[in-house]
C-alpha cells in the first residue's frame, strides 16, 4: 500500500508541476489578448518585440485586428475572435487553477496516507520484535526450569 501510495503521490505532483509551469503561459496569453482587445479602436500599428523561444525574440509591427490565432497543442492551431479567445483562456485558466488546487489537496491526503501507513507499520515491527523477546525469555525460563528439576 505504501509504494501504491508513493506511486500516486509522484504522478501528483508530476501533473501540479506541469500546470504550474501552465499557468504563467495561459495568464501571459490572456494579457496579450486583453492587450490586443484594448487595441482594437486604434488604427495605428503597433511595434512588438515577441518571444519565439526561451531565449529567441522577434520584431513585429502588430496592426489592429479582430482575429487571433491559438496554439491549442498536438500541431494543432486555431483562428479565434478576440473575445472568443479571451472567454476560451479565461476558462482554461479558471480549469488549470482548479485542477492544481485539486492536485495539492490530493497530495496532502496522500502524504497523510503515506504517513500513517509507515507509523502503523512501525509499529507492527516493534510489536513483533516485542513478542519475539518475551518468547525467548519465556524459552529461556523454561530451559533453566528444566535444568533446575532434573
């Protein structure tokens, strides 16, 4: 049960630790739209400097646009309005901060699990250990009986 308990415990914080790297990335999207929406009354371009990897920027002169594109994942993207996009990452973030905060709760009673097994089985060993001194000194009574009555 312990191991199947640790098993769980390490899938758990496996999947928090996805959707904390997750959250950041769904909040820093959801500016940008909420930025892009603020925009949309402008007619002026706007330059933007972008980040297309960790460590890799890029210039663009944004103008403004009623239409955005969302990396949905598994090569898939997809063209959506800006409000629609801005209700669609509000409730992904609602649904990614929900499922962490389910994961933390799952960890602590997991962790809970985890503890009281290992107390339990603690004590099944010093009970054991306990019952196997008092047989041998029962064992050792009996033989110094026998020695003494011969």
């Amino acid at each position: 049960m312990i191991a199947k308990y640790q098993f769980m415990e390490a899938n758990t914080q496996r999947r928090a630790a996805g959707l904390r790297d997750r959250i950041p990335d769904i909040q820093k999207t959801l500016d940008t739209i909420c930025f892009l929406k603020g925009r949309k009354s402008s007619s002026k371009p706007f330059e933007a400097t972008f980040e297309l990897n960790d460590t890799l920027y890029a210039r663009a002169n944004i103008p403004a646009t009623e239409e955005v594109y969302l990396w949905l994942g598994a090569n898939v993207m997809l063209s959506y309005s800006v409000d629609e996009a801005a209700t669609l990452l509000k409730g992904r973030l609602e649904a990614a901060k929900e499922s962490l905060h389910n994961c933390e709760e799952d960890l602590d009673f997991l962790r809970q699990q985890v503890t009281t097994l290992e107390v339990n089985t603690a004590r099944l060993y010093n009970y054991e250990v306990t019952l196997k001194r008092k047989e041998r000194e029962e064992a050792e009574r009996e033989g110094k009986g026998k020695k003494g009555g011969e």
